[in-house]
C-alpha cells in the first residue's frame, strides 16, 4: 500500500520517543551506508553529484515549520511524482531549532528518505552542524524534552549523530553547485566538499559551507558577523563556480523577505523555506527546476521558484 502524506503527517505528531529514536538510528545507517552509485546519485564521502537530467525540488531552511513543508509537498505534488526515478528531492538543511515543530519536521523528511532513499537527498546547515559549530541559541534541547519526556536525551543523542551522516554538498555538473551556506573558500577540488567534515576543524571548509553569506559590499572575503563563516564578495563566486565547472550557486541559510533573493549578478541564488517567527519574512519559497534546461543566471531559475 502506497504511503500517502496525511499518513506520514499523523505519524510525526503521534510518534513516541522509541519511535522516533528508531526511525532516526535507521536513517542514519541508510545514510552512512551510501557510497558510489545509487540509482541516479554518485557519492563520495558526504558529496553527490548529479548528471543534468531528471527534475529536482529544493526544499531550504525550515526551522521546525511543518505547515510550510506540508504545504510545499501538497502543493508541488512531488510524492506522486517520485514514481518517476529521475525525481530528485533536496533539502538544504536546517530542519529543526527555532519552530515549534522540529521534531516532527525531523520525523517527515527521515521518512521521505527511508521511503525514497535513492532520491531523498538531506544535506546538512548549520543548525546540524558539528558541536563546536553549533548555532546558538540552540532550542532543539529543549523542545525534545518538552515532546519526549524522560527519554528526550536519548532521542537528542540520535539526532546528533544523524547531523554527522547528512550531506555537505551537491553538484548538478555543469549546472549547480548546492550548499547550505556558502563555498569554501580554500577548496580546490571535489575532495574537499566531499571530506570537509573529515577536514574540520583543522581546515575551514565545512565551516564555510555551513555557514557563510554572500554579500555585494565585500571585494573578497570577510569574517562574518554570525561568528562563524565568511561574508564572501562575488569575486569568491566567479572563482568556485569555474573551479567546479557550474553556473549558479543555489544555497539557504539567510532569511529572505520574499522567500529568496538573487545576488553577485545572478550568480547565487539563495533560497529560504519557512515564514514566521523569528524570521518575520512575508513570504517562503522553494524551486523546482528540471535539471537538464541550461541555466547561466539565476534570474532564469524565477521561473521555477514557487513563493507561499
């Protein structure tokens, strides 16, 4: 019987903590376990690279907002079309913190991955990031405890270990690169977004990745105000695009009033998911673009982006 999403839906709300512990230990084994190639995904270390074909829908930033997710899929109708095996499904990271909902959120794309794990794809932001980077303030703690009772540290334990199997990065070759934050800076090959966690802390890759910002007024580089990453100019885009052979940068991370924004002459698109408290954007937004149409500016992807 096809699982449908009101069903998986009433599961996240319903599930207790050995359910959700469950359901986290066997995600994370499903995601430690992928290497190579697996249906269209070719992995290494905690990067997959896509051939231009097929059709993705990019989910960004959550933060615990469930009602945008569900919205997102009901109004996209992706799950109908995960028949199709060229359907891609990516989500940049930032799931939980912040919302009321994290748990659930956590609970609804674990299942999208288990039920589609040849083309769920869960990268890793900097609200799952390792523990001397992570966001602050950190209130996934506390909402666990809230939703699980005595057994919430065993359900926080899991999770954090699921943060260490996520995906730093994927490249749609010669048409994207996908990061949460933004590039590292010192990257000079595909190793280094593949391995970066392995990297860290000695290099800085992971945490640029993770955690830096675009911005116009900046000729290069600069330490970012959030206390970890970079403020990058365009110059640093222009340089990691051709170094890996893409057009467009297509990232999360940074809220945005319209659900996204187009930044370094169209170079970076910058995509933000959920509406509300905290953030106080009017709008979220998600894409959803096939993936072999030749893009060189992202200000031909405003077509394929879907504001609520």
């Amino acid at each position: 019987m096809q699982v449908t999403l009101s069903q998986i839906v009433k599961e996240a709300f319903e599930i207790d903590a050995e359910g959700f512990i469950q359901i986290v230990e066997h995600a994370t084994n499903v995601l430690r376990n992928e290497n190579g190639i697996i249906g269209n995904f070719n992995i290494m270390g905690r990067l997959i690279r896509l051939k231009p074909s097929g059709e993705a829908l990019i989910i960004s930033d959550l933060h615990g907002d469930v009602k945008s997710l569900i919205g997102i899929l009901e109004k996209s109708g992706f799950l109908r079309r995960m028949s199709q095996k060229d359907a891609i499904l990516i989500f940049l990271g930032d799931y939980g913190d912040r919302g009321d909902n994290s748990a659930e959120v956590y609970y609804t794309v674990l299942k999208l991955k288990l039920l589609f794990p040849e083309q769920v794809i869960l990268m890793r932001g900097n609200h799952e990031g390792p523990e001397d980077l992570m966001a602050s303030p950190h209130d996934l703690p506390y909402q666990f405890q809230t939703r699980f009772g005595e057994k919430w540290g065993e359900a926080y334990d899991r999770i954090q270990e699921l943060f260490n199997s996520l995906y730093n990065a994927v490249l749609v070759e010669e048409r994207y690169l996908i990061i949460h934050g933004g590039p590292p800076l010192k990257a000079n090959t595909v190793e280094d977004l593949a391995y970066a966690h392995i990297k860290h802390p000695k290099e800085s890759f992971l945490e640029d990745m993770l955690w830096s910002d675009p911005n116009e007024r900046v000729a290069y580089a600069v330490v970012s105000p959030r206390g970890a990453g970079k403020l990058f100019g365009q110059k640093v885009t222009d340089e990691v695009l051709k170094k890996f052979g893409v057009q467009v940068l297509i990232r999360g991370h940074e809220p945005c009033e319209e659900g996204f924004k187009i930044s370094h002459r169209g170079k970076v698109l910058t995509l933000f998911s959920r509406k509300g408290s905290p953030y106080f954007n009017s709008s979220g937004a998600y894409l959803d673009v096939r993936l072999a149409e030749r893009i060189e500016n992202a200000e031909q992807l405003k077509p394929y982006v879907h504001k609520f």
